[in-house]
C-alpha cells in the first residue's frame, strides 16, 4: 500500500477542498492517506512518504504563503528527495497561476517528479475537483 501525503495551507478554504478531492482519489485507489495543515506538518510526513502533494494559495504578492508553507518547503532545498512524486495544487485570486509555474520549477530543481499542478482562480469547478481526485489516484499508483 502506498504512503501519499498531502500538505496545505488555506485559510478560505478554496485549497483545503482541492486538498480533500485528492485525498479521495488517492484512499480510492488504495493509498493510506496523511493529510494535514502545514502548521501541524513534519517533514518526515514528506520524507517518509511514497508521494507527495503539496498545496497553498496564492499570496504575499503572486508567491506560495509566506509564513508556514514558505518556510516547510523551504526544507527540502538540500534534502535527497529521490525524484519524488509531488503533485501541486492551489487557488488564486488574479495572477492566472503565476505563483504556480514559478513553484512548480523550484521543486523540480529540488529534485522532485512534478506529475502534476493544479491551480484553480478561487474556488474550484467540478472539473477541477475531478482533475484532483484524478491527481490523488496517480499518487497512489
Ligand atoms: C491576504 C491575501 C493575499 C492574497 N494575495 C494574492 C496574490 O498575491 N495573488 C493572487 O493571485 N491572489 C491572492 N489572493 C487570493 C487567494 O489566493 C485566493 O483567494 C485563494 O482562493 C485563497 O485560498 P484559501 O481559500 O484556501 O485560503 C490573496 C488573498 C488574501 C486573503
């Protein structure tokens, strides 16, 4: 069975649904599934994991949230992390995923496998959510 876990930062609550869609894919297609806050967040939730998403809105000026995720992500700069599967997801007011693209490099040069990235303008559609769940099964495979 595979390990994925899933950490985000929302305060509205627009992440936090994306963070439950794929959350349901992935126990659907049979992962034992951690998913948390990034305040409540180790990095051994990562490090142990088999895959891995990690979500955040855009803020502070089109860039992930600057005071928890920021400083979590940060962590991983100068870990071995193996070609990881990561999906990354979140929700924008008004920068059509910029903060999302430029996200997406830095953890390639991290050294994760960006399968793939999701940022929704505000709360999700129902396209969105499925493209979520979907997200979630692959992290289980
Ligand atoms: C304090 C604050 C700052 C924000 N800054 C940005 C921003 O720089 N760029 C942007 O596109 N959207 C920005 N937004 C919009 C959020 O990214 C958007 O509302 C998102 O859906 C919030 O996610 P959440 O509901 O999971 O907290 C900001 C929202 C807030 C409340």
């Amino acid at each position: 069975m595979k390990k994925v876990s899933i950490i985000y930062w929302s305060n509205g609550g627009n992440v936090e649904v994306l963070a439950n869609a794929i959350t349901e894919g992935a126990k659907e297609a049979g992962a034992e599934v951690l998913i948390k806050h990034v305040a409540d967040a180790k990095i051994s939730d990562i490090t142990e994991a088999d895959s891995v998403a990690l979500g955040s809105p855009s803020m502070d000026n089109n860039r992930i949230e600057q005071k928890e995720m920021e400083p979590f992500v940060n962590e991983f700069k100068l870990l071995p992390n193996g070609n990881k599967k990561l999906v990354l997801f979140g929700s924008y007011g008004w920068d059509n995923g910029a903060f999302m693209q430029e996200w997406s490099n830095r953890m390639k040069d991290y050294d994760f496998d960006v399968i793939g990235e999701l940022a929704v303008k505000e709360s999700p559609d129902q396209d969105e959510l499925d493209l979520a769940k979907e997200f979630g099964r692959k992290l289980a495979e």
